[in-house]
C-alpha cells in the first residue's frame, strides 16, 4: 500500500506543477517583456495562494465536529488568514484585468515589432502569458468557493463565542 501512495504524491506534485505555465525568457522588446514578466509573476502569486488555501482548508477541514473545543486565537488566526487570502485574490484579479486590456493590444501589434525576428517571440510570449493569466483566473476562480465556505464556517463560530469579525467581502 505504501508504494501506491508514494506513486500518488509523485503524480500529485507533477501535474501540479505541469498546471503552472513555464516563463519563457524576455526578447529584449520592453513591452513584452514587462507583460510576459508581470503575467507571469501574477501565475505564480495565484498558484502560491491557491496552496496556500489548499493547505489552511486542509486544516480547517479538520476542524469538523470539533470546532468548538478550538482556541478562539486559533479561529481568529486561521479567519484572518481567510480574509486576507480573499484581499490578495482580489488585488490579483484587478491586475488581470488590466494585463487583459494590454495582452490584446500586444498581440495585435506583434507583427510591427522590430527587428521582424523578434517579431514571432513577441507574439508567441504574448500568447503563453495571455495563457498564464487564464490559469491565474481559473485559481482565483476556483479558490472563492473554498474562501466563502471557510470564512463562514470560522466566522459563525467565532461569531457564536462573542467575537466580533472583520467582515468577509465576495
């Protein structure tokens, strides 16, 4: 059984990994290069937060039947965690919104890039970016579920304790 579960972990982590779209290198073309860098950086906050809930929900998960009997420093703790992680999406969101606007100007005029050799890796850059803010938003997407769902989970407890919550915004 051990080794079955060894195999697990290894084929959770690769296709884990292969979900994060690979940074290409810069073309020297200031532009694309700051897009393909800022879509990129983005990728990887979104992917960092998306482990990051996955492994606080882990723990909040766990808490099933037994919340209750929790320290209420812990709930503030892990709501607060909760609340900022729903912050920094929505921070992140708004940056994608304004690389989407810029991405679609970018490839539109990669064929004028030059040297014309640069031209194909400006829209080609441009495109995998383009493809790395698709997968930030299906993370951020995916984690504002999770994020309702344990925010009212700890706030309802904390809530029934007499402690006052930093509201939790959608």
């Amino acid at each position: 059984m051990r080794p079955l579960s060894s195999l697990f972990l290894i084929l959770f982590f690769a296709v884990a990994a292969s979900a994060q779209e690979k940074r290409p290198s810069n073309i020297g073309v200031g532009d694309y290069d700051d897009f393909k860098n800022n879509s990129f950086d983005i990728n990887e906050q979104s992917h960092k937060a998306s482990q990051d809930l996955a492994t606080l929900d882990k723990e909040i998960k766990g808490y099933a039947g037994v919340v209750s009997t929790l320290d209420v420093q812990k709930l503030k703790k892990d709501y607060s965690a909760i609340v900022g992680l729903n912050k920094f999406s929505k921070e992140i969101a708004g940056k994608i919104t304004q690389l989407d606007d810029q991405g679609k100007r970018l490839v539109d005029g990669a064929k004028d890039v030059t040297p014309k050799l640069k031209s194909m890796s400006a829209a080609s850059n441009t495109n995998k970016s383009i493809t790395a803010l698709n997968s930030s938003k299906k993370n951020l997407s995916s984690m504002a579920a999770i994020l309702k769902e344990d925010a009212n989970l700890l706030s309802t407890e904390l809530k029934k304790r007499g402690e006052t919550v930093e509201d939790f915004v959608e």
